[in-house]
C-alpha cells in the first residue's frame, strides 16, 4: 500500500503543477491582452467634440469637424450652431421646405456612422422636401434632450419635431451624473 500510497501522492502532485502551470499561463496571456487592448483604447468619443455647458452638462463644440471620427473616411461634422450638419442652420427655412428637428441621444446623433448616414440625414434624402436639424447628443437622457431642444432647437422655424429615445435616456434622467460628467436633475415643482 505504501507504493501505491506514494504514486497516487505522485499523480495528485503533478495535477496540481499542471493546473497551477495552466493558470499562470492562462492569466499571463489574459493580462498580456488586457494591457494590449488597454493601451489601444480610445477615450470616450463624444470628449473629442462636446464642451461643458452649465444648463446640459455638455454640448457638442461648435464649428468641429473630425473626418477620421469613426474610422477612415467616416466623419463626425458640427456645424456653427452645435448640430450635426455640414451645413449652416439658418433660423427660417429655405423656401418651401418642410424642416424637421431630431432629438434625441447618440442613436440620433449618429454615433459610428457618417455625416449623410445619420437617420435624420436620410430621412431629407428620402423627401427633398424636408430639411432636417440633427440635435442628438451622445449620453443624453430624455430630459436634456428636451431642454436643448427648448433652448435651441424650439427657435428655429420648423414644422416636425421627431423626438427619438431609448429605456435608459429615462434612467439617465434620475441622475445627476453620466459617466463621471455633471448634468441637469429635474425635479417637480409644487404639483
């Protein structure tokens, strides 16, 4: 019995080596990748073209344009007034045109897609009628989406506003924080 004893003693000791190999190994390569992918990471998108705004928390930076935004060829461009457009937004329409406002979150915005592939872009493509004002803003909740919209969407001339959300723009309402960055909290006032 003292041999057998002593081979199984034997086998367990090396399983426990070759698991114990196999996990140094496994975490080495796990840390390996991980310090890897963490020195090719980007900071937060939206930095590269929002400015603090004390009313919204943040807004996109006027007169930015980032032809590389999303990769090569894909630009993210804001025109003077904050919105997403290459052009101009002037406060009256252009005669006979129906414009359109767009707000709503980075869905809106466009996030990983071009200036004219934007919904809010396409949807003047499919009706030249339309003119359409881009307002969406990346990590917005429902509430700041509507006071932008009310502060600068509200005077332009327009017929349609298209108001574009998601469950968690009515999360990001109960905070005052999005990811680190200070925003409005609304509250109810008397009833």
């Amino acid at each position: 019995m003292g041999r057998l004893r002593r081979a199984a003693l034997l086998v367990l000791v090396n399983l426990g080596v070759l698991v114990l190999l196999l996990v140094l190994v496994e975490g080495g390569a796990s840390l390996l990748l991980f310090l890897r992918d963490a020195g090719r990471t980007q900071a937060l998108a939206e930095r590269l073209h929002t400015v603090h705004d004390p009313e919204l928390g943040w807004v996109n930076e006027p007169g930015v344009h980032q032809p590389d935004m999303y990769g090569p060829g894909v630009g993210l461009t804001i025109n003077a007034q904050g919105f997403r457009s290459t052009e101009p937004t002037p406060t009256r329409t252009a005669g006979g045109a129906i414009r359109l406002v767009c707000s709503g979150d980075s869905f809106t915005l466009g996030y990983g897609v071009a200036d004219d592939a934007t919904w809010c872009h396409q949807l003047a493509e499919i009706d030249p009628r339309l003119e359409t004002v881009n307002m969406g803003q990346g990590g917005y909740g429902f509430d700041q989406a509507w006071l932008w919209y009310r502060r600068d969407g509200a005077p332009l001339e327009h017929r349609i506003h298209v108001f574009a959300f998601i469950t968690d723009d009515f999360r990001r309402m109960e905070r005052d924080r999005f990811l680190g960055y200070a925003k409005p909290l609304l509250g109810v006032d008397g009833d």
